[in-house]
C-alpha cells in the first residue's frame, strides 16, 4: 500500500503545480498564461471562461485545494494508513477524476479550444 501512496503523492503534486498558475490567471494575479503555439489551443480562453467558473468560483481554487488534501492524505496515509485515510483519500482521487471527465467534455464541446494546463491535470487526475 505504501508504493500506491508515494505514487498518488507524487501525482497530486504534480497537478498541484500545474493548478496554480491556472488559479492565478483566474483570480487576475497573472495577465496571462504562457501557452503552446498550437493551432487549436487557447489556455487563457479556456481558463477563463464562465464554463470555468461554476457557482462563480474559479475551478482552479477547489482543484487546488482537493490536490493538497489528496498529498496531505497519500503522506498520512504513508505513515498509517488507517481504512479511513484510505477511504478518504479514495473518495478524493475519485471525485478528481469525475470532475476531470466533466472538465474535459467541457473544453472539448462547449469551448472547442484546448487548454494544456487542463490537460495535463486531466491526465495527472486519471492517473491517479
């Protein structure tokens, strides 16, 4: 069980480091984000857009905080992994890859551009 957290850990981490700049381009902290020259991409578009904002909150704020929870309960779990980190930490890597799932579709059919920032977490929560 051990291998599975350092892993999870590891993942969470990285989509940690990939959700912050896209929370700092949604709350105006940066002007813009640095983007791939591809045809068909279009990071800040996507990352501010209404489909972006549910509820009127930027969807980088919970993603961060559900990355740092998964790392606190992968190194909680490291330690003593007790059924209900593991549960916990379950629960938190699968409501990840739902709402990337949900994410995804919404790049794809409802902005028709392609943000690699999203992709990038979408494929960190997958792997998860």
């Amino acid at each position: 069980m051990e291998a599975a957290h350092v892993t999870i850990g590891t993942l969470a981490g990285a989509a940690m480091a990939v959700s912050i700049p896209v929370t700092l381009r949604q709350l105006g902290v940066i002007a813009r984000l640095p983007d791939v020259p591809w045809r068909g991409f279009d990071a800040n578009q996507v990352t501010t857009s209404p489909e972006a904002y549910p509820f009127g909150v930027p969807d980088g704020i919970p993603a961060t905080v559900l990355y740092a929870t998964e790392l606190a309960l992968a190194i909680l779990g490291r330690r003593r992994a007790g059924k209900w980190t593991r549960r916990l930490l379950a629960a938190c890597v699968a409501t990840g890859a739902a709402a990337a799932a949900f994410y995804g579709y919404q790049m794809v059919a409802v902005e028709k551009k392609a943000c690699v920032y999203c992709i990038t977490a979408i494929a960190l929560n997958w792997a998860m």
